[in-house]
C-alpha cells in the first residue's frame, strides 16, 4: 500500500499534537508547582525564592509558546491540507 505525501503529514501532524498535549501538561505542572512553592514560601519566610519566580516565569513562557504552537499547526493544517 503506497502513502501519499497528505498521509505523511498528516501522520506527523498527529504525533506532534499528541506531544505537544503531554508538553502543555508538563509546563502546567511546573507553572502550579512554582506557584505554590511561591505562595507557601512567601507566605512562611516573608520573602520570596528566586527559583520559584523562575519556575513561574518559564512554566507560563513555555505554556504561551506550546499554546501557539498549537495553534499555528491547527492553521496550517487546516489552510495546506484538504
């Protein structure tokens, strides 16, 4: 059986999104936990972590980069393949 090229594609693309729904879970996760650790350290010491923020920071950059990843892929999907 021969695939053609729309069949690849189309294949790739539902192993990316597949992946980028476990990447999306992983940076929540570490967007929750850095929220956490911030507010309960916050709250015990007065002061905040700075490895806490950090982890805010690049939970919440990596949730907007996979989110609009997701959504470029969603429109080239849907504007190059029939």
């Amino acid at each position: 059986m021969t695939k053609t090229f729309s069949s690849y594609v189309s294949s790739i693309i539902s192993f990316s999104n597949s992946a980028i729904i476990v990447l999306i879970g992983v940076a929540l996760v570490v967007f929750l936990w850095g929220g956490v650790r911030y507010i309960y350290r916050t709250q015990e010491t007065g002061r905040s972590n700075p490895a806490d923020k950090t982890a805010l920071l690049w939970g919440l950059i990596s949730l907007f980069v996979l989110v609009s990843l997701a959504g470029i892929i969603s429109v080239m999907q849907q504007s190059l393949l029939p």
